[in-house]
C-alpha cells in the first residue's frame, strides 16, 4: 500500500478529486492548507505573500494503482505555473477500519 500525499492549488481541488472519483479512487482526505514551495512566497507588486493557501489531498491505495493516481493529478492540477503543486508517495505498512476492526483497505 502506498500513501499519496498533493498539495494543489485550491481552484484546481476540486476538479482533481472529480478525476480521482471517476477513475475509482473515491476515499481521500481533503485539508485546506498553508505553505510555500522553493519560490519562498511571491511579489505581486508591492505586496510580498509568504505563504500561499494550498488543498492537500490524502489517499492511500495499492501500490499497484501509484502511478494512474499520480498521472491523474498531474494532469489534472497542470497550469504550467509556478504554485501548480507537489506529489509525495509514501509506503503504508498496515491499514485498519475503525467500525469493522479489519485490516488492509
């Protein structure tokens, strides 16, 4: 199992998650977050904003399935502007639902 982590920009959330959703990946976790990539902020004239707002998006799923979601994202979050986001694959050792008790996904 494999965890995927995206930062994208908050116009673009939902058209990812609609992506992600049509191509089966429905369970994820969407946060509303706060930060800055290697840009450190940008200048819009003669106001400097140091962190920008960004969703995260969550979702694990089998390792076999990382790259369709990470191609989905990509190309669907893709401005071809500095801020269009970041990608994170982590693996997941183990996975349990709460209400049933079970483990895996």
């Amino acid at each position: 199992m494999k965890m995927t982590r995206a930062i994208v920009r908050p116009d673009k959330a939902e058209e990812v998650v609609d992506a992600l959703a049509e191509s089966g990946y429905v369970a994820l976790t969407k946060m509303e977050v706060i930060g800055r990539g290697k840009q450190k902020g940008i200048r819009i004239d003669e106001i400097y904003y140091d962190e920008l707002p960004k969703v995260m998006l969550m979702l694990v799923s089998e390792s076999e399935n990382t790259d369709e979601i990470v191609k989905i994202i990509n190309d669907t979050a893709f401005t071809g502007n500095f801020g269009d986001g970041k990608v994170f694959i982590s693996p997941i050792e183990e996975a349990y639902t709460v209400r049933t008790r079970s483990k895996g996904l």
